[in-house]
C-alpha cells in the first residue's frame, strides 16, 4: 500500500513538474506579448513607467481623452474593474444631477397643533422628530434645533419618537467589511445621523504635569476613556501613533487608549465608533436636552410620524453642492452611503435602499447617454468588493458632466492636486500643482484615480485608470507619471 502511494506520488510530482514548466512559458510568452501591445497604446514614458510597477497588463483599465476631441490612448477600457472610492464620483454626480446643486434636507420636529405646552412647559403629546438623511448633521446643530424648542417655552418632553421612514433597513454590521467595527469610515448610513455617529477622544496636553489628558466629547453617560498615551519630547512628524480599541464591559462602553505622542504635536483627536447610530442618537439627544434645562420621562424611540402635525422648528442643512465637496476631497464613506438612499428616496419614495439608490443614479447615466455595461452599484461609496466601473463608461460619464451646467459645482468637489483633498500631498511639484482634479480610491488589491487635468497647452484631458491586482501598491507612481505627462503637454 505504502509504496502504490510513492510512486503514485512521485507520477503526480512528475507531472504537476512538467505542467508547471509549460505554464511558466506560456506566462514569459504572454508577458512578451503583451509588452509590445502595452508598447503601441501608451507613449513610451508612460510603458516605461508601467513596467517598472511589474504588474501585468490584464490588471489595469486605463482610458485618456481629450475633452471634445479624440482618445489618446486606452487599455482594457471595457473590462469592469472594483473602483475603490472612485466610486463616489459616480454617487456625487448622479446626485448632483437629479437633485440639483441647491438640494437640501430639513430635519424638523413636529408636535400636535405646532406644540401646545402648560404652564410649567410641558409639551401636550409626544415630539415628533421626522428625519430626513442629513449626511452631515453636526452635535452643535442638533444642539441649535433642541434650543430653538427651549425658546418656545418647551421644557418638559413626555417621549420622542424618531420618523427614519425615509430610508428603508438601511443599517449595516460596520465589522464585516474588513473585521474594524470601532473606525468611522465603516459607520453605518442612517437617517438620523448625527456627527457620523462617531465619537471624539480628544487629547489635550498638560505640559506641566507632562502628560495627555483625554477627554470624551461628547460625554455622554455609561462611556469612558481608560488607559494612558505616553508624553514625549520627540519631534512631531504627523498623527500620534495612538490606539484606541472599544470594548464593553458590563453596561459600560470603555474606549482603551495606549501608544505615545509627542508633545511638539499639541492638542490632536481620535474618532471612534462605539454604538449604533440610533443609540448614539437617543443618548446624544437626552444630554443636549439635560443641558439646556429640558426634562424628558420615557426616552427616545422609533416611530412612524401621523398624520396632521405641524412643525416646530427645523434645521436646513448645507446645500448639496456644498456637501458633496466634503464627500469626494475627503472621501467620506457614510456620507455617500447616505447621498446615494437620498437620491432614491427622492425618486422612488421613502424606504430607500441601496438597491433603489443604484436603479437610480442608472437612471440618470442613461438619460445621459453614459455607457453603464457592466457596472456594478452597489453602497455608493466604493468600500465594496462587489462594485464594478469600466474605464470608457466613466470617461463617458466625466464628460457628459464637462457639458453639463453644473460642470463647476462637480469639478470644484474633486480634491486638487498638491492641494487639498486625498492628493494634497501628492503631485506638488510646479508642473503638476494645481493642474488636476482627481479623486483617488484605494483598497486592498485596488487602486484607483479619474478626474481631469489641464495640459499646459491649455487643453484639458479626463483620465480614467483602475488598477486591481494583489500588488496594487507599486501602481501608485505610475498613477502620478500619467497626471505628470498630461499636464506637460
């Protein structure tokens, strides 16, 4: 038995030998095949600069164009590829497109006949808070609208019952996409969302007592901060190399800090998802309330919002030309999740999903004439592993918005290079500075850049290349090279 296994084995070695031999020419063959191919579609700095990533060909999706005027050159420009955060072009345009650039959302309160209250303030019935899927509701504007209620004389609440009606079961587990629950780019979209749902540990520093105070913001009940970051007298090179790592214990919420900062670094922050949206909605709300003199008997709950109420206050957020610069220079993941349920509620009614946002912004790129084959839509924002864009259908789209009226409220939401944004740090040299609008996308196995660049002819170029490969980090400079030659030309 055991010598039938050996030379059973020895046969199979024998052979898995010689079909690995015959795959490895097959590979070098493929490999100089596909060098003169790659010759022939880029110039020759720009082959150059791919060979030296060592990556293969069939990785990357590349399309240059002139606007108004021909293709320079493409490679793969048809094949779908994971677009990383390059994705958020597409909800911020789409967005753009079918809500216009002065869209905003109202989150307002609403009461039986506008709020009637007693003597001592107290509300008659419920508050009702209809939620409207703010991407950017902030602690000081929530403490605003909660004022202008104290200064109609409301200070006793019986219960508040939150209207998210808008969107539909929307909520994500912030863990499953790469196992970090606790960081904010994987916070779940929400329509009541408030801050990004994320909360701040704020280091300040005592240069007498040489140490880091931290302190929770906001403070709200049954969190705290346990653990110390080391002082020291190092040089301040950029953030503090600082953990800090939810845990619960018991009904507490314990945020676990370590790591050391130096003092030359001054007062810095560190955001941290700790609860859902909802409950960090619900505690966030009863410490505004607590501080600003109100009382509140039974809590804040979930609802639908009936008919014949009238509103009490509200609050008009930013317009959305204003929001979706903060979504693509920051690359804000939530944000876009949440853009993308507002245009499908918006056009398919309330209960939006990201399956109704996708057949949504779809709807927008046909209208356009955008060659949307093979894409993929799924959160909007690009932290997927699923989602899909070809190089030729986004230059496509890039262009329809070049002609579009709103072309400089989409074009000034993109981050500039050498500026601000996700490339400020990049392409800062005198030939490139300022010469780009671009957004970036990174995950692992993915690097992605689009955008447009101005030659120094005075010609300007869309540039689409999406890179997915196992090694995508060596792509970064061949990225830069490409925005380098166009702004040269």
């Amino acid at each position: 038995m055991f010598l039938s296994l050996s030379r059973s084995g020895a046969g199979l070695g024998r052979r898995i030998r010689g079909w690995s031999r015959r795959l490895g020419a097959a590979l070098l063959l493929a490999g100089l095949c596909a060098a003169p191919a790659l010759s022939q579609n880029l110039p020759k700095e720009l082959a150059d600069a791919w060979r030296a990533t060592r990556l293969p060909q069939g990785a990357l999706s590349l399309m240059v164009k002139e606007i108004g005027g021909p293709v320079l050159f493409s490679v793969n420009p048809d094949t779908p590829r994971n677009p990383a955060s390059v994705m958020k072009m597409v909800t911020t345009w789409t967005a753009l497109s079918g809500l216009g650039p002065d869209y905003t959302w109202r989150t307002a309160f609403y009461a039986k006949d506008g709020g009637r209250i007693d003597a001592q303030g107290t509300l008659q019935g419920p508050l009702y808070l209809k939620a409207a899927g703010d991407p950017l509701l902030t602690m000081e504007e929530l403490w605003g609208l909660l004022r202008e209620l104290r200064l109609r004389g409301v200070k006793n609440l019986s219960e508040v019952i939150v209207d998210r009606s808008v969107f539909g079961p929307v909520a994500i587990d912030p863990g499953v996409f790469d196992g970090a629950p606790d960081r904010p780019y994987n916070a779940s979209p929400d329509a009541m969302m408030v801050g990004l749902g994320a909360l701040r540990v704020l280091f300040q520093p005592d240069r007498a007592a040489q140490k880091w105070v931290p302190v929770l913001d906001p403070p709200v009940k049954s969190y705290r901060v346990n653990g110390e970051v080391k002082w020291s007298g190092g040089t301040c090179t950029g953030s503090p190399s600082v953990s800090a790592q939810v845990a619960a214990v018991g009904a507490e919420i314990v945020i676990n800090v370590s790591g050391t900062a130096p003092a030359s670094c001054g007062e810095f922050s560190v955001y941290r998802l700790a609860i859902s949206q909802p409950e960090y909605f619900a505690a966030l709300f009863q410490m505004l309330w607590k501080e600003l003199g109100g009382t509140l008997a039974r809590g804040v709950k979930d609802g639908r919002m009936p008919a014949g109420l009238r509103q009490v206050v509200w609050h008009e957020s930013e317009t959305l030309a204003d929001t979706i610069r903060l979504i693509n220079k920051q690359s804000n993941n939530v944000m876009a999740r949440t853009l993308l349920l507002t245009l499908a509620a918006q056009t398919h009614g309330e209960g939006a999903t990201p399956q109704t946002g996708a057949a949504a912004a779809l709807a927008v790129l046909k209208s356009q004439g955008v060659d949307t084959r093979g894409w993929v839509i799924d959160n909007g924002a690009g932290l997927s592993r699923e989602g899909r864009l070809t190089a030729q259908g986004l230059v496509g789209m890039l262009e329809a918005a070049w002609r579009s009226p709103m072309m400089p409220e989409f074009m000034s939401s993109l981050a500039i290079s050498g500026v601000d944004g996700t490339v400020r740090r990049r392409l800062r040299d005198d030939q490139t500075k300022g010469m780009a609008h671009l957004k970036t996308g990174s995950l692992r196995d993915v690097r992605a850049l689009a955008g447009y660049v101005l030659g120094a002819s005075g010609k300007r170029y869309i540039i689409v290349s999406i890179v997915n490969d196992e090694r995508t980090g060596a792509a970064r400079p061949f990225g830069d090279a490409l925005i380098s030659w166009l702004a040269a030309r």
